[in-house]
C-alpha cells in the first residue's frame, strides 16, 4: 500500500468519509462523504469538538504528530493498536517477513478494517485468516515468549498461526497489558475469536490474560475485586467474572443487542493527549461531558467515579480510561459504563508520592477534601459530602471481598495503606 494512500470510514453501513496521510508532508488528511453530510443521518458522530469541521472540503492535520495519534485525527487514532498490541503486530509481522517500521499508519488501520473496537471500519481492509478454534493455554505461551525482553526470542520460538490467533483477538483492545477479544455462545458455552462477531447469540467479552510469576501476585484478581466493590457502590460498569480464577473478563459495551456502537475515549473526542498533563484533569472531562450534553446523572456519575479513583488510589484514571458512547438512534452521546478501575501501581513496591494521571482542582497529589468540593460545588453536584462517604465506606467491603477471592493479606494490606481517606 503506498504511503500516501487514502483509505474509508464506514460507521452503521454508510461511507463516513475518507482519511490519508502523506509522509512526505507529514500531515494527514481527512474528507466528509458529501452524501453522508447531505443525508444528515448521525449527525454528531464526530462532536464538533474544534477538530472536524462538518464541511465537504479537504481538512489538513499536522499537529497529531504524537505517539498517541500518529499523525491521523483523534477519533481515528482511537481504532489503532494500542501498547500492547502493537507488541504482538510487530511480531506477527516479522514472522511475516514484514517489517513493522514499513508499515503507515493508514496500512494499519487497513489490518483494522472491521475488527476494531467501537462501531468504526476501515476499506479496503488488509485480509487475514480466519481460525475458530482458541486455546488459552497456547496463547498465553506465546505471549509469554514475545513480552519477555530479558532473553531473544528467535522466529523459530514463535508459531506464526499461534501469533495470528493473538493478534486477531488480541490487538484492538486498549490499554497496555495483556488481553484478547472473544466470544462466549449463550447457550453452547462455546468460545470464538470476538474480533469479527457481534451477533446476539454471543456473550463478547475483553479477557485480561494473567500471565504466571509476572509481577508477583495477580493483578486480574485484585481488578476484579475494584469491580465488584465498584458496582457494589453503585457505579455502573459492565458485568465481569473471573476465568480460572485468574484472568479477568468483562462484557464489552462496544457489542450490545447484536449491534456494534460507536465509542470514542476522552482523547480522541477532543484530541487531548493522554501522555501530556496540560489536558489531563477532571475538570476538562467534566467540561467535555457537559458540551456533549451528557444527561444530569452522567455528570453525577463522572463525579462518583473520581472519587471512587481518588479514594481507591486508581492514579492510572488518564483520558483514555473515560470514554463516551454514541446513540444512533438519538444522534447523543453518554458516559460509557466504567472500566479499568484497579490498582494501577505494584503494591510490592514502596512510594512516596503517586501522581494522578488527571488533576482534581489543579492537583495531583495531596489531594483533600476541599479539592473535592470545590468541583462538587462547581458541577452542582447534590450532597456531595454524603457520596463521598459512601465510597469511602466501601473500603471496608472491598477488604472483605479482597479475602473472598483469596488476595493475600500481604498485598490487601499493602493496598488498603495506599487508599486516600478524605472524611
């Protein structure tokens, strides 16, 4: 594929519109479909969030230069992969005899194509073989050999049709750790590769995969755990349950009713860079929240799950953590239910300070009460001080659970002393 050649964007059937990036220039480009403008269907797909422009011309793009975007609009560079299935793309190139670094970014969005999280498709798509057949064990072997840096791993030690198998349920996943898409038939119990299939008859899940030995003790579980104190405290996240009492799965929200829906992060909604701190606070996720005229109990619900992170000490809570979810038939965005609430730090490991991915009221650490209240106050949020405590109240529940699930009490205990106590 040439390096400067344009590719399409498909959402619910219709032509959306077509990106490009040409290398030379290092810009990319992106054009509405004028039939798609003229139909006026879906209207606030893309928010006019000072990116696009809902015009037929040509737009030019050259200051999405970053890791984050590589080059292309924000709301395109959601659908990349991220960290690490960028990883494990690398690496089934090369068994490919590809090499990754000759790969454009529009090219990657080909090997997208109709795969990608969300509701967003890429033509002409790259083909790739399809398999049905997905074992865990296999895969996590794999996995195991491509993410260990501290010895070379030879094309030899790598069984390409097991690579195309992680990468096909593996690399649209975001985030940085480990974790497949797959599907789970209702009735059979059956499990597919969940890249391609979003029919009702599935269950689709994202699995975070625990790797044996890799930090110490089992950060699915302890994720679970936040889970079910999470939704014990009323937040709304998908449904989750653990895999061999080990790997983590959660229901995806991007599959629902046999339909894919359009979902873009807080990123690639205004093109904050989530590695940057200027952007990164609550207070700009709130200002986003309110222009895309989220209902009322979206912004109380935002409100809960800062504090929740904050008091839970979940630092990693960045823009790419909060996303929002399109209605088609409305033509109005939501909240999304909540996901990656964890720990995000090594318990096993000492800290002085930690500092949060998102500002609250300018701060990063030494947050207090005041901090907290200031944004309540601002947002109007009613009995902010009575949602405080019961989150905070919900520490006692989630030592109780951390037991349950057998998380030792070394790593409970080292967790509970990172948690913030504001009343």
């Amino acid at each position: 594929m040439a390096k400067n050649e344009i590719i399409t964007v498909f959402c619910f059937g219709q032509e959306i519109g077509r990106v490009g990036f040409d290398e030379d220039l290092n810009r990319s480009s992106f054009q509405y479909n004028p039939e798609y403008l003229e139909s006026k269907k879906f209207e606030n797909l893309f928010p006019q969030t000072g990116i696009l422009n809902r015009v037929p011309q040509v737009q030019l793009f050259s200051q999405f230069n970053s890791e984050t975007f590589q080059g292309v609009p924000p709301m395109i560079a959601d659908s990349l992969p991220d960290v690490f299935g960028n990883i494990i793309f690398k690496k089934w190139l090369e068994t490919s005899h590809k090499q990754f670094s000759q790969i454009s970014v529009i090219e990657q969005l080909a090997y997208v194509a109709d795969r990608g999280m969300g509701a967003l498709e890429y033509r002409p798509s790259k083909e790739i073989p399809k398999s049905s057949s997905i074992d865990l064990t296999e895969i996590i072997a794999v996995l195991k050999k491509v993410l260990n840096t501290k010895q070379e791993v030879h094309e030899s030690a790598l069984n390409h049709d097991a690579l195309l198998n992680v990468f096909k349920i593996g690399t649209s996943a975001g985030g940085a750790r480990p974790k497949i898409l797959i599907s789970e038939h209702k009735q059979s119990g059956e499990i597919i590769p969940g890249d391609l299939n979003h029919d009702s008859d599935y269950n689709h899940f994202i699995v975070k995969l625990h790797l044996e030995d890799e930090v110490g003790y089992n950060r699915e579980v302890v994720e679970y755990c936040y889970y079910l104190t999470a939704t014990h405290l009323g937040i709304n996240m998908m449904p989750s349950k653990l895999i061999d009492q080990k790997h983590f799965a959660t229901l995806r929200f991007d599959r629902q009713d046999g339909k894919k829906k359009h979902v873009l992060t807080a990123s690639g909604l205004t093109g904050w860079d989530f590695q940057r701190p200027n952007d990164s606070s609550y207070e700009n996720l709130f200002e986003l929240a309110l222009f895309l005229k989220v209902p009322n109990r979206d912004i109380e619900e935002l409100f809960k799950r800062m504090v929740f992170n904050l008091i839970f000490s979940n630092s990693d809570d960045h823009l790419k953590n909060h996303s929002f979810i399109y209605d088609e038939a409305t033509d109005r965005w939501n909240l999304s239910p909540a996901y990656d609430l964890t720990y995000s730090l090594n318990p096993l490991l000492n800290y002085t300070k930690t500092s949060r991915a998102l500002s609250i009221n300018g701060k990063r650490v030494d947050i207090q009460l005041e901090d907290v209240l200031t944004i309540a106050e601002t947002l109007t949020i009613k009995n902010a001080r009575n949602v405080i405590r019961e989150i905070q109240d919900g520490i006692d529940f989630w030592n109780e659970k951390s037991k349950e699930i057998g998380i030792s009490n070394d790593i409970s205990q080292r967790i509970d002393r990172r948690f913030v106590r504001l009343v």
